[in-house]
C-alpha cells in the first residue's frame, strides 16, 4: 500500500482545528480509508473486499495504521474541499434557503385540519439569526454502529435519546416532529430559491447530487441533538444494515411497541420479514433465500456497475435557477427509494410515514435508513478509481441550514461534507457481502440483439415519446462496438432514458433489462437486469409532474453477456409500480 503522490503533495485536509480524536471503542474495529490509488475496477474491488473481509490476516495493518497517515491518505481531497477560490463560470450555487419565508399551505399529504406548531405546515420556527457553522474543536470521535448488533444498553441510550427529543416543547427546533419537519420543507416545495434570486423556483433535495450531502448533514445534526439531549457526545446513530442478510430485516427493536422508537405507520406485513430492496409496491412469492440474494445483486448493481463515476453515484447536475431534473444517483433510486416504500403503511393514504417524503421523518427507522445510505457513499469511495467526490465549484459552494444541538441555526455548505472523518465519525467494520455477488448471466447469449433486428423496433423506428402503460422493447444502436481495454477504462457504455415525465405523487417504479429475450423477466441476480428508476412519492409546488432521467452503466454487462461486438443491444423497460402515465422521451447509448 502506498499514497498517490497527489495526496502527498496536497496538505492534509481540514479536519477541525485542535481537533484530538478520541481512540475508537474497543468494541469495534479499527476503521480505515484507502490509502493507494486503484485504477482499474477489479483491483480495487479485491482491495476493498481484502480490507472489509479479510479482519483476520490485514487486522494487523488497520490497527497499526498511525493516525496521521490516515490523514494523509485523505490530502487528496484536500484540494476538493478548497475549491470555493476557483470562480464559477457556470450557474451558481443554491443558497441556503431564507426559511422566513418558508411556504405554507404547499403541502402534502398533511390531512385537512391537522395543525403543527407552525400551523399546518412543515416549516420550521422562524430565526434571524444565522451563522456559518464551525466544527466543535473538540468533537469526540464517534463509531456508528450496525443496528442489528447492539447492545441493550446501547438500544437503551438510543430509546432515550429519542425519548427525550419527543418530550421537547413542540416549539423547539430540536423537536421530534420539528426534525421531521426538516425533511419535509426540504422537499416539498416549502422553500424556494428565493435567496439564490428564483423565488418562484422550489428548492428539492432529492434527484439530483445534492442527496447525499443534504441527508449527511441532516443526520449530523439529528445526532448531536439527540447526544446533547442524553449528555453524550460520542453518541453515534446506528445504521440498519439492509446490504448483508444478517441486517435484512427491521431492527428487532422498533417493533417494541413501549420502544420510543417504534411506529405504528409501518408496513404491518414487513415488521419481521426480509427486506426487498428492489420493492415494486407488493410482495413478491420469491423465499427469504431468493430475496437476500437479489437484495445482494442490486447492491453490487447499484453500488458497481451503476455507479462507475461521479454522476452514476451522486446524481446529476442542480444549480441555482434550474429544477432538479438531472436524475437522481444509483443509490438514490434503488434501494434507498424501494425501501422507503417497503416500509411504509399501505393502510395511509400516503404511504406514511416512511412511504412519502413529507412524513418520512416521523419514523425513527428514518435515521437509521439513511445512516446507511450515508454509510455507502463512505464505501464507494473506498472503492477507488474514478469513485471521488464531484469537484464541480456549483456543488460544493451549495448551502442549507439547520438547528444545531443549541438551536441555533447554522449555514453549511456542500464542501465540508465530503469526509465524515471531519465530522468526527465513521462506521463500525462490518462483512460488505454484495462485493461478491456479481450477478450471472441467465445464459451468455452473444448476438441476440442481432437475431431480433426486423422483429423488434429500432429506437429509430419508435415515435418518442412513448407510453410506459406497458412493456418497452427497443433495440438500440450502439455508437462504438468492440472496444479496447483502454477505451473501456477511460469511458463507460451508458444506457440513458431521457425525459422520463411521471406523476410525482405516485411511488413510480420501472425496471429496465438487456439482452433478455424472455417474457418473464430476469431476476435482479441475473446480469441482463441492468437497474431500476424509482421515484417517492412527494409534492411539488402547484404541479403533479416531474421530469428526469435515468442511466445504467452497461460495460461489464455487455462483457459478460458476450454481446460486446453487437451493434445493437435490446432494451426493455417494464412498469412496476405507477406507471401508468410515464412517458419516456429517448433511450439512447453514449459513451462517458
Ligand atoms: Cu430525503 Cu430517504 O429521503
């Protein structure tokens, strides 16, 4: 192992001043960031998969890891997170919205005459005073623990911590329902972009690369409050493990009804069973086997295949002035979104509360969800190669507010998100299994784009748009065919569904395959499915349709179907869950 010479030349980055990390809990292990630089994918796959699985023979190296080398393998995002002198030559930043002006009466899915401290709304009390957040200088340093492996005392910190945020005053910011209420303003038109100059444009921040930060600094500061409210600053959220079997179902300890953690707006058929994390809005007859090894497949799809690049992983692009229409990351769509919907009550109108994202704060589960979903963006970028953070000067000068532990309300921006070892914590070591779990082809089948030319349409032949009220089946032309290792390495094949137009009140979900040339489509385990565009359902400012797009990295799917030297490769798209009025504008392949 070995530092690039980029990270050693560039000076560590901005951890907290004075900051003296504690020594992690003994009981948990070590934990560590990649220190080498990794350029093809298999090597850095075996490389994560040794540093994640292989605790007996490379414990020696990760506990004897001196700290500063930590920090010096990390100098090489320093840069990143200095990016604010280079000057913007395109759009700008979203600016934190001015939350004085926070929408009412937007809103979204909240039942007539049910008020809130704010009035029926999920705006937050109003402050003018805001400040530009620091970190603590002396922040303890927190390992978040997977969920199904705490302790009982631990679940009991955890209880009351949430008990105590409940019992707030309703009035404060730090408030239970308050916190909830974050995420909902955040992402149902109750804010605009009035403070970036577009006070007729929503800000949402979901489906676009503002998804993960937005939802890591939410989290960080849900922690410190519920810390502060227990006095325990190393108090740290655990994550629901949904990505290995052992964690694939609700954490026994929410469904104890005297728990403060538990809700009774949840799916009542899935409190103990398995989760699907490929959900299409109901149950499949597939067993508890079948469903943790497709759950593996769609890991290692959305996390792998799907998520070659920056803009495969984070999402797209979202500037001041424009909607979030670039389409949201891999992860972002599946299985964050499925399992949002797995979890949520089919008995509320709305799917409450996981279900929807007006509500899905009022669930305790939703801490834990996305505290693992943050956990994959710390393992994605383990993985090496062109897995680093967007260095685009619009996405890193973003900047959102929150209440803090002291409810004061601070501004962040995107650039000091990008390292959780600066916000003083990281996730406990746990086996990562899906980075086995490939999916197989059904059967390697090289050339059969080729056999259905004349008996399935071209995309050239179809009239855009196109309805999804029923499968989609298109051959699409490939620009480049056969190409080099090389060429491979520096760009991927992309399959891109352009100007995908649904109705965003609806859970939509549909699920797009290659080279499969059955009727009965491929299981997610299966190489042909190559992934799932998934959208929540929420409320948007005065419309019900929204419009994005989706893409599917297809190198190492065409590889392993022996369909690299095809000129074609067959699509097809099957409706899943409220597709009824999807339109489709373009499907296409590029090359980036
Ligand atoms: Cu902001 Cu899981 O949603």
């Amino acid at each position: 192992m070995h530092t690039t010479m980029a990270s050693l030349s560039t000076p560590p980055p901005p951890i907290a001043a004075g900051t003296t990390p504690k020594p992690y809990s003994s009981s948990f292990t070590t934990t560590t960031w990649p220190l080498f630089s990794i350029t093809s994918k298999t090597s850095a796959l075996k490389s994560l998969k040794h540093k994640l699985t292989c605790n007996a023979g490379s414990s020696e190296n990760l506990h004897n890891l001196d700290r500063r080398n930590i920090l010096l393998g990390l100098g090489g995002l320093a840069g990143v997170a200095n990016l604010t002198s280079i000057p913007s030559v395109t759009a700008a930043p979203l600016s934190a919205p001015d939350i004085s002006k926070c929408g009412t009466n937007t809103l979204s899915g909240f039942k007539p005459g049910e008020t809130t401290p704010t009035g029926g709304d999920c705006c937050p009390p109003d402050s003018s005073q805001i400040t530009d957040f620091k970190f603590p200088t002396n922040q303890a340093f927190k390992i978040r623990p997977a969920a199904h492996l705490l302790t009982p005392k631990y679940i009991a910190k955890f209880n009351e911590a949430i008990k105590r945020m409940k019992s707030l005053p309703e009035s404060d910011p730090r408030n239970f329902l308050q916190q909830a209420h974050i995420h909902c303003a955040y992402c149902n038109g109750a804010y605009t972009q009035s403070s970036s100059g577009f006070p007729d444009i929503e800000i949402q921040i979901h489906n676009s690369w503002l998804f993960f930060p937005f939802h890591r600094w939410y989290l960080y500061f849900y922690e410190r409050i519920l810390g502060s409210l227990i006095d325990d600053p190393t108090f740290a959220l655990p994550f629901w493990n949904w990505d290995t079997p052992a964690g694939m179902t609700i954490p026994k300890f929410f469904n104890d009804p005297k728990s403060a953690l538990f809700d009774t707006k949840r799916n009542q058929a899935h409190l103990k069973s398995v989760v699907d994390l490929g959900y299409n809005g109901k149950d499949t007859d597939a067993t508890d086997i079948e469903t943790v090894k497709n759950n593996l497949a769609i890991m290692y799809r959305q996390m792998v295949t799907n998520a070659t690049d920056p803009t495969a992983f984070f999402g797209g692009e979202y500037r001041a002035g424009k909607e979030p229409v670039s389409g949201g990351g891999s992860v972002e769509q599946s299985p964050h979104t499925p399992v949002h919907r797995w979890v949520g009550d089919p008995r509320e109108t709305n799917g409450e509360n996981l279900g929807n994202f007006y509500s899905a704060g009022r669930d305790t589960l939703f801490y834990c969800h996305h505290s693992n979903v943050d956990r994959m963006w710390s393992l994605w970028k383990m993985l090496g190669g062109k897995h680093k953070d967007i260095t685009d000067p619009d996405w890193l000068n973003t900047s959102f507010v929150f209440y803090d532990e002291n409810k004061n309300l601070v501004r962040v921006y995107v650039k000091d998100s990008l390292l959780t070892n600066q916000f003083g914590y990281d996730y406990q070591r746990v086996d990562v299994p899906w980075l086995k779990s490939k999916p197989v082809p059904r059967a390697p089948r090289s050339g059969i784009a080729k056999k259905l030319v004349g008996k399935v349409k071209k995309t050239e032949d179809v009239t855009f748009p196109v309805k999804l009220d029923k499968t989609v089946k298109v051959l699409v032309p490939r620009p480049k065919k056969s190409r080099s290792k090389k060429e491979k390495e520096e760009k991927e094949e992309l399959l891109i569904i352009q100007g995908i137009t649904y109705d965003s009140e609806k859970y939509v979900k549909f699920d797009v395959y290659v080279n499969d040339e059955d009727d009965d489509a491929s299981a997610p385990d299966q190489t042909e499915f190559a992934g799932s565009f998934a959208q929540l359902p929420h409320k948007h400012k005065g419309k019900t349709s929204s419009k994005t797009n989706f893409r599917a990295g297809l190198t190492e799917l065409l590889e392993e179907l022996e369909a690299d030297d095809d000129d074609n490769v067959l699509v097809t798209v099957v409706p899943r869950s409220g597709s009824e009025d999807i339109t489709i504008d373009e499907i296409k392949i590029i090359y980036a």
